[in-house]
C-alpha cells in the first residue's frame, strides 16, 4: 500500500492493492505461463480542481484477474473499477501496448461529472465500447452501443428531446493524423 501520493493533478491519501498469481513452466520460455488476481482501493482524492474531486468519489475499488502464456498476448479476463458514480468493466487482451476488447460503463448518474464538463449533467448511461485502445500513441478504434435514461446536458431544450430512453450507436477512431 502506499500513503500519501501525490502527482501533479491529484492526490490520494491512501492506495491499497493486493496481487496474487501462480506461474508455470519458468524453466522452459517456450511454456512460460502465469496467471493473476488482484483487488484494491484509493481512498481520500484531493485536487486543485474540485470538479475531479467530485468525479471520483470518495473511493475507487479495483479488481483485476488475467493470465498469459509464451507467444501470446496477456489475456485480461476481468478488470473491474468501481467508483461512487462510475463501474467500468474490461475484459480483453493486450499486446505491445495496445488492449484489444470490450469496456463497459455503467454509470448510475452523470451528476458527479457535471463539474468536469462545466454544465448540469443528469440521468444514467450505460455503454459498451468493443475496439482497441493503445497506450503508447494515444489512439483508438472504438464501436459504441449504449443507452442512457433522462439524459440531461445542461441545456432545456437538448434536455427534452433527451428525456426518457436515448440509444447511443457509432464509433470513434482517433490513429496517427488524429
């Protein structure tokens, strides 16, 4: 665990994470194998930008399970993050830096990030995202499918035509030319 981290965006008081796995075959790289299961929380964020504070809540839990084998990618059978107003699921694989699967957010409501957005936002959204991510470029390939209930983005008439149910469809892909 760690006490007291701070970067430059954020502090967090407390950040526990306990790691567990077995591994096989060490002697033979052909066989190499490992798996993994972790959990663990941040506790007490604090920021110059408030609107982040209330984002995230007053804990994140995390939960993370996977494995991988010699000539493969790491699979990720299970990260999941839950914040006060955010559960986020990923399952999927990763490979020279680049996951490859299905995310998940279901937020309850999207009142927390009204300050992050700089406007009154409302209502609940669940969304899949199904693509891949790399972290090294920044980039991504994603296909949306989602849905959101009483959607409110801090504007009365957007607000009506999105009351009720909003099916949200599409993708979004952002590569080397942006």
């Amino acid at each position: 665990g760690l006490d007291g981290l701070t970067t430059e965006a954020l502090g967090i008081q407390t950040v526990r994470f306990d790691l567990t796995g077995q591994s096989a075959n060490l002697a033979d790289a052909a066989r190499r194998a490992l798996s993994f299961q972790g959990s663990g929380q941040a506790t007490g964020f604090s920021a110059d930008d408030p609107a982040l504070v209330e984002a995230l809540g007053q804990q994140i839990a995390l939960r993370l399970a996977g494995g991988w084998q010699a000539g493969s990618p790491v699979s990720l059978d299970g990260l999941r993050v839950g914040g006060d107003a955010f559960p986020l699921a990923a399952d999927g694989q990763i490979e020279t830096g680049v996951f490859d699967g299905q995310i998940v957010l279901d937020a309850r409501t999207l009142a927390p990030f009204s300050g992050l957005a700089d406007r009154d936002l409302g209502g609940a959204m669940q969304l899949v995202a199904r693509g891949s991510l790399d972290a090294l470029s920044g980039g991504f390939d994603l296909d949306l499918d989602g849905n959101c209930n009483a959607l409110q983005i801090g504007d009365d008439i957007a607000n009506r035509l999105l009351a009720g149910q909003t099916r949200i469809t599409g993708g979004l892909k952002r590569d080397v030319e942006g």
